[in-house]
C-alpha cells in the first residue's frame, strides 16, 4: 500500500527520481545495488529475468567493452496499480576491448569482431518501452521487464531482426551463433512474440 504521508504527485516524483538514478547505471553500476530490493529482477530485452548483482556484473561487462555506453530514459506515465511505463534509449559508442563473458553469455573478442565494428561503428538502438514495479514510497525498483519496441527513429540498428537487445548487439558483433539457448529458447520467445504481435494477441 502507499505512504499516506505523500501525495501521488510526491510519490510519483519520487518514482522519477528512482528512475532518473538507473539512468546513470552504465558510469556507475553499483548504484542498482542502492536503489533496487534485495530480491529485484531485470529482464532486459532477449534476455531472461536476472537478479540485480547478475544485472550489476552485466553492465560491469559492457562498461568495460564499451566505455562510452549511455543510457536514455523517459518516464512516459502511471498505470493504476503503481508502475510505470519507462523508455530507454541505449547508445553503444565504440567497442574498444574485449566483451567478457557474463552470465551465460559469452565473450567476443574485438579482433574477431566484424569490420565495422573495429572501425568504431557506435550503435544507437530503438526507444524499448519498460514496465517498472517500486516499493511503495517509490524509493526502490522492485522489478523491471522490458517488452515492446516503442520508436525506431534516429536508430541505425533497424537492419538487424530484432534490432534491439542481446540478440541484436550479438548479431553486431558477428555473434549471433554462439547465443545460448535457455529455457525457453529466446530466439524461439522471439518468433513467437514478433507472430504474436502481428497477429494481436497479447502475451
């Protein structure tokens, strides 16, 4: 339940504010650590949900291989049941060293990276849509599930299918066959929702 204490314009502030600090996750990972629960999940996109200190050593990965990785987020509005509707932008910058395995993800080396890559191709995704559940002085994310593509313009990525997410940066990194397979399989998760989509059915 809510704070009494606030107003829901207060506690939507707060909310923001929440999101304003996961935008500054990729200069500084560690901050998900403050302001996620002890048992909050991300799931990025092509991705399986993860914990946040999986999360942490993720960025801690792509940080390294691409240091001028940003972040954009826009918070689009409240649902009635406290979450919010959350765009993210994310600008790749160059790969300048080597992308360590994290997770169940492997590692690419620079050297075996397409040309366009080592000559400094910085990708900048479509705008993906988040819906972000907090507690309940907005304070915290409790949970985080990336789920639809919301805008394509300005990306140069809109070649690749998908042209976002895991799936996509692998594809980029001349990758894509070493992706794992999980349970279910997230290329399979990812056929079956494109057909979903055209078809109209939720999922």
């Amino acid at each position: 339940m809510f704070s009494p204490t606030k107003s829901t314009m207060a506690l939507e502030a707060e909310k923001q504010e929440t999101v304003r600090k996961m935008t500054r996750c990729w200069a500084e990972p560690e901050i998900l650590v403050r302001i996620s629960t002890d048992d909050a999940t991300y799931q990025p996109p092509g991705a399986p949900p993860i914990a946040v200190d999986e999360f942490v050593s993720t960025i801690g990965a792509f940080a390294t291989a691409f240091p001028d990785w940003a972040m954009k987020t826009e918070v689009l509005g409240f649902n009635d049941d406290g979450t919010a509707e959350v765009t993210t932008q994310q600008l790749s910058g160059a790969m300048k060293a080597d992308l360590a395995a994290f997770g169940p993800w492997p590692a690419v080396k620079l050297a075996d990276a397409p040309a366009a890559i080592r000559d400094g191709f910085e990708a900048v995704y479509p705008k993906e849509t988040a819906t972000i559940e907090f507690t309940y002085d907005g304070k915290k994310i409790k949970k985080a599930v990336w789920h639809s593509v919301e805008a394509t313009e300005g990306a140069n990525t809109t070649h690749v299918d998908p042209p976002s997410g895991f799936i996509c940066l692998y594809t980029l990194l001349g990758a894509r066959k070493k992706i794992p397979l999980f349970n279910p399989p997230i290329m399979a998760m990812h056929y079956l929702a494109k057909w979903a989509k055209k078809l109209g059915i939720k999922m």
